[in-house]
C-alpha cells in the first residue's frame, strides 16, 4: 500500500513539473548591464550567410560589436554603413563587428549584403538567439562586448558613432 | 525638344515629391490620431469583464511575435510585405465591418514602422470601421514588455 501511494505521489509530481516547464512563461530574464555589472555575453553557434557555423565564443580576446538587425528595418540600414567604415577603421586594433539578422530567410539578407558591402560576418538569428540577449524586442539592438567575452554596453535604437568609438577606445 | 520654363519648373518641384511618396505611404506618423490606442488603454480595455474584445493582430516581424507578444494576438506577419498583406486579407475578409480590430507591431521606433499604416490603410480599403491601431513609440520590448503589461511568448 505505501509503494502504492508513494508511486502516485512521484507520478503526481512528475505530471506537475512538466506542466510548470511547458506552461507559457513571462519575457526572457533581462540581461542587467550597469556601470560595474558586466555579465558575460551569452555564447551561440549561428550560421553564417556562407553556410558556416560562427560561435561568438571564438572572438574572445577581441573586442565584438554584435549586432541586432533586419533588412527591414530603417534605421539599421542608416547605422550599416557607420559599421561597415568602424570595422575597416578599427579591424587592426582587434575590433571585431558580428551581424545578427533577425530577417526570416537569408535570402533578402544576402541581397543587402552585397548591396551595402558588409565587411563583416553576418548570422541568422531567430527568437531564441534573442531571448538568450534578454528579448531582442525591437531593432536595431547593439552589444558592446569586450576582449573578457563580459558586455559592457548595450544600445537600443540607431546610435550615434561617435558613442561606439568612445567605447571602443576604452576597451581596444 | 525642351519644354516649357514652367513646365520645367512643375517637374523639377513635383519630382522630389512622387520619388518619395513611396516612402511617405510606409509612414506611422501619417496616421491619424484618432485612429490609435495607446497601450495602457487597451490592457484597460483587455483586461476588463464588460464590453466587445477587439480582435488583436501583429503585423509585424515573426521573431519578434515568437519572443513576446500580447496574449490573445495573433500573428499575420509583416504587412509591408505582399504575403504579409494577402495574410491580413485573408484573416479578416469574413468578418463584419464593424468588428472591432486592434492592429500593432513595435519592430522599430513609431515613425520608422514599415507595416503599421499598409495594415491600417489594407483595413480601410476594405470597409472595416471600428480600427484601433496601437501605439507604439519606440518598440513593443519598451512599450509593453518593460512596462509589465501582459505578455505570451511562442507560436
């Protein structure tokens, strides 16, 4: 009778765990990024517009600009071409500028490419790859990371170069 | 043969405008305030046990949807696209013109919406009358998520 009850307790249990993993749960844990808190930047392996595999883990040691953005979003085409001149200017000194497209198929993507001469690596993103950064909720969405792989600034909105550059300067 | 001084003149003044009323059509800002809700009046609205729940669409960007969304939505995709469009169409095409409709996105800042006004002006063309497009100023994570307002995530 105890073996009885204690197999529907567990089964009990089990059935109530599930529930609680699967339910709909709130917005992805913000990543909370001050003055003296700089969490790590959280890895992923995206593939690139090439077909290969980047995992940002691989940049530790440089200074990473990671990206957030869509071919259709206004903004992100005006802030570009600033990235594609911050990544010829600072590429020497160990800055290194990745693209997250959260567009829904590389194809629109590759066209945007070529047209606005990216020079840097340019992955897929999705929701997930979004949620790990504390929900990409809005675009453009920039992430200032340092040679330690911590994130040291985050931007919201197209921002102004000269704000990049600053940081870059204390960190490069 | 070269036309005439004023005609030159009427073309060189209407150019600029028809080349950029393309983008003039994509604009959030033209649509008229009457037409919006703002966020907090419509979780009043969502949130209350007396009168018509609007039906709530996003219009916007499917990995934004996926990541948070206004529970109860549902997902049409980016209007600014034709599929996006033919989505919307399709969706609301049997349904009464006085239905109440709530369109949003929070892609991107409120002026920079490519999907927002198509949908609302899609909405029109086909006779829908009680259509509420929520406003959203600088992006539904800052506009709702951060605010604390409801939200569900996934498909």
């Amino acid at each position: 009778m105890n073996r009885k009850l204690v197999s529907a307790a567990l089964a009990v249990l089990a059935i109530v765990l599930i529930y609680a993993l699967n339910r709909h749960r709130g917005p992805a844990p913000a990543l909370k990024i001050t003055s003296t808190e700089h969490p790590f930047a959280p890895d992923f392996s995206l593939q690139q517009l090439s077909g290969q595999s980047l995992t940002l883990s691989s940049y530790r040691g440089k200074v990473v600009l990671l990206d957030f953005w869509a071919t259709w979003c206004v903004p992100c085409r005006e802030e570009i071409p600033h990235f594609v001149e911050l990544q010829d200017k600072y590429r020497q000194q160990g800055l290194q500028i990745i693209g997250v497209s959260m567009d829904d198929g590389p194809e629109p993507v590759r066209d945007f490419y070529r047209e606005f001469k990216m020079n840097y690596p340019v992955v897929m993103g999705d929701a997930k790859t979004g949620e790990l950064y504390g929900g990409v909720l809005g675009l453009p969405i920039a992430f200032v990371i340092g040679r330690d792989g911590r994130i040291y600034a985050k931007h919201i909105g197209a921002t102004d170069v000269a704000v990049f550059e600053k940081e870059f300067a204390g960190l490069l | 043969m070269t036309l005439p001084k004023n005609r030159q003149i009427i073309l060189t003044l209407a150019a600029p405008i028809l080349l950029a009323s393309p983008l003039f059509a994509l604009q959030a800002s033209l649509i008229p305030s009457s037409r919006l809700i703002n966020p907090e009046a419509l979780v009043k609205i969502l949130q209350s046990t007396k009168g018509e729940k609007p039906l709530v669409l996003q219009v916007g960007p499917h990995v934004l949807y996926a990541q948070a969304h206004i529970p109860g939505s549902e997902y049409v995709g980016p209007v600014s696209s034709p599929n996006g469009l033919e989505q919307l169409r399709k969706r609301v095409e049997s349904l009464p013109k006085k239905k109440f409709i709530v369109i949003y996105c929070g892609c991107c800042p409120w002026n920079h919406c490519p999907n927002v006004k198509p949908a609302d002006d899609a909405l029109q063309a086909m006779g829908f009358t009680n259509v509420k497009v929520l406003y959203i100023a600088n992006n539904f994570g800052a506009d709702w998520v951060d605010k604390g307002y409801p939200t569900a995530k996934g498909d």
